[in-house]
C-alpha cells in the first residue's frame, strides 16, 4: 500500500514521536511506500508576534497544513492517510483535505487529547474526568492546558467547534488507541466503538532477555508529577532494608525529588539523568524490576514494552492502561495509585521473592514475543489499514450502484412520460 503517515513532533521528543518513527521503518521493511509529512514543534520559537496570536485559530484550522496536504494527496494519490499527532500545528484541516481527494484516514489516539484539552484526565495530582462528565468550560475554569486559561481557550476551542462540526464523525473512518481502557474511555464519551481499534505500543528491535535476575529497581520516565516519581522516596524511606534504585529521566521534579532523597537519608538512590535508547537498554538488563508508577492512567509507556522485551517484570500502578498492561500477579505486582506505602510493601515483596520474580520476568517476555513485538505490529496495522480501505471501497461500490440505479429508474420515468 501507499500510505501517507502524518506527526506534528513534540519539542522534547517523546514516546508519541518514537512510535511514529517506529511504524514508518515497519512498514516500509514490510514492502509498503511511506510518504511522510510532519510539522515540529520548534517552527513557534521563530514565529513573529502576529503568528504566535493567531496560533491559537490556526490549532483549529490550519490553512497551510490543508493546502499542502491537498497538494501532496493529488501528486502521491496514497491508498489512506494515518496520522499520529495533528496538535497544535497540523490541525484537524488535515482530515479535510483527505476527504476532499477521497482518501481513507486513520487517526492514532496516543492520549485523550480529544477528551481532555490537557490530555492526560489529571490535574492536580490526580484523575479528572470533569470535562467528560460536565464541559469543557471546566478546562478553561482549571487552565488545564499549560497551567494558562488563555491557552485553554484555545484548545478547549479547537475541540468544540470540531465537535459541532462533527468533524471525528464525518472525517475520520477510524481510530488507533493502545488499550481497552482507552477504547472505553473514547467510547463512553460518545465515540463509536466500532471505529476504534485496539493497536498497542511495540518494540522493533528485540534486545533479548536478561542473563540474571538483576541487581537494583528500575525507575525510567519523565520526572513530572504524572509519572508519579514524587512517590518514590517516601516509599523507599519505608522499606526495612536498603534496595538499591535507579532513577533514569529527567524533569521538572529532579530537583525536589533528590533533595526528598536527602531529607530521607536515602543513600541507594541515584539519579543518572536522561539516556539514550541504548544506554536504557542496558540499565533495563541490569534490573530487578520496573517501576511505572504513574498517577495519571498513561497510554501505553514504552519503558513497559522495553522491559517486556528485556524478561524484566513491572511493579505498577493498577489503574487505566497499566493495570491491563501489567498483569497483577503474572507480568509484575500492581499497587494502590499513588500510595507510597502500598508501593513498599510491593517493592519489599518484589525484593524478597526473586523466585517468584524470574517467573514473572518470564511470563513478560512472553507477552513481548506474542504482542508487543514488530511482527505483531505490523499485522495490526495492516489489518487495520485493510479494514478502511476496504470498507471505503465497499461504501464507494455501494454509492455507485445507487446512482446508477436512480439513473435508470429516472430514465424509465422519463421513458414512460413520453
């Protein structure tokens, strides 16, 4: 097939970046041609005043997006358009100039950005699903986007007035999300179910499994308050004996959170910054177990895949995406979300059961070989990119037979007045 993948990348890379590069390689080592067309953050640094004002508009619709891609669509003719993140650059304009030229698009929800102007449902340091059960008024009252009410205007905007013009209705054929809690969230929400598909995260390069059980826990993400680091120090302040840990990332956190591993008198615990894909690798062979202990539902974090990948069990949060993830009791252990005590009586078991651990560890390279690996990510793709083609044919084969029909019958009326 021919497909055109689209991405607006972040300014700090993240994992929404990494698995758009990621099944750009995979389809094109399957045989299939991919036409790229990606906006990057990093053009609003040299906007001129007048273009940072009117950014806010163009998150609704970007006319620039609508002709390029017009002009890319009539030039390439692609079989379906995917795209990955259209915010704020792109636009939902993009949708427009597909079905323009007839082409089937396929929109991947890597977070709830259609439900939530934040897009992560957290704010204040836990869940919120406010503007899902109220408005998204709420969005703007709390400034959820970028902690700025201004900004949350914008989005909030955006969303609403694509949502009056039925614009995920009518424009989209279908929809990527990582699990079956996202698919509920959407669908609860007002989305059809039948337009969206379960696809998860994966790992293209199999690293193999660790030689041994490991040597330290594991913390590798964003140091930000919904990725739950601050969790970390008060959990291992309780633990009876000295773990050692492993914080890989960096973010606005780094600085609280060791000066809390001061204030504890936390000596096994070291920060290493932020790596390489590499060098993350290499720490995830090293160690015990993973920690994700996120306090919002997060997507699918590819730090979990990656420690599939490797045989390494995860100790998680047991809510949203990570508690169907990570299997309580088989792939890893879930905690209360965000109870540090619950997560040290999880770690301290963890620690002293290695046993118990290895054959977890086991069990997650399992469920690496038969669903997070590139094999298993192409076929879904390929399904899914199949499925809406195929039904765009079938709708176009049934409009045809239609016209052709009111034709005939217009012809015999016509016939039969003479």
């Amino acid at each position: 097939m021919k497909i055109l993948v689209a991405h607006n990348f972040y300014q700090e890379p993240g994992g929404e970046d990494a698995v758009c590069d990621s099944e750009i390689r995979l389809l094109r080592e399957a045989g299939h041609q991919v036409i790229e067309y990606r906006r990057h953050n990093e053009e609003i640094r040299g906007y001129s005043f007048v273009e940072k004002a009117s950014l806010g508009w163009r998150t609704s619709w970007s006319e620039r997006t609508n002709r390029e891609l017009r002009d890319i669509l009539r030039r390439e003719s692609p079989d379906l358009a995917h795209f990955h993140n259209t915010f704020p650059l792109i636009s939902p304009s993009a949708y427009y100039a597909c079905r323009a030229a007839g082409i089937p698009v396929v929109q991947t929800l890597h977070n709830y950005r259609l439900l939530c102007p934040g897009g992560n449902l957290f704010r204040d340091g836990g869940i919120c699903e406010e503007c899902i059960s109220h408005s998204l008024l709420r969005s703007i009252v709390h400034g959820c986007y970028q902690d700025s009410r201004l900004a949350s205007v914008a989005v909030a905007g955006m969303l609403t007035a694509h949502r009056l013009l039925r614009t995920w209705t009518e424009q989209v054929d279908l929809f990527l999300v990582c699990t079956e809690f996202a698919r509920r969230k959407f669908v609860d929400a007002g989305f059809d179910r039948a337009r969206i598909h379960v696809k998860p995260n994966f790992i293209a390069l199999d690293s193999g499994g660790r030689i041994d059980g490991g040597e330290n826990a594991l913390y590798i993400g964003r140091l930000s308050e919904e990725k739950g680091p601050q969790l970390l120090p008060p959990a291992w302040s309780k633990l009876s004996a000295a773990i050692p840990l492993e914080i890989v990332g960096e973010g606005p956190l780094r600085a609280s959170l060791e000066r809390d591993c001061t204030r504890f008198g936390l000596r096994g615990v070291h920060f290493s910054g932020w790596l390489g894909a590499q060098a993350a690798i290499e720490f995830l062979h090293a160690a015990k177990f993973l920690i994700v202990p996120s306090t919002c539902y997060e997507g699918f974090p590819m730090a979990i895949a990656e420690a599939y990948a490797c045989g390494v069990p995860v100790i998680a949060a047991g809510h949203g995406g990570l508690a169907e993830i990570v299997h309580d009791g088989y792939t890893g252990l879930h905690f209360t979300p965000g109870d540090p005590d619950d997560l040290a009586l999880k770690v301290e078991w963890a620690w002293t059961h290695p046993r118990e651990m290895e054959t977890m560890g086991l069990a997650a390279r399992v469920e690496f070989e038969t669903k997070y690996n590139a094999s298993a990510a192409l076929k879904s793709l390929e399904n899914a990119y199949e499925s809406v083609h195929s039904g765009r044919e079938e709708s176009v084969a049934a409009l045809r037979a239609f016209v052709q029909s009111e034709a005939k019958a217009l012809l015999e009326r016509r016939k039969g007045a003479g």
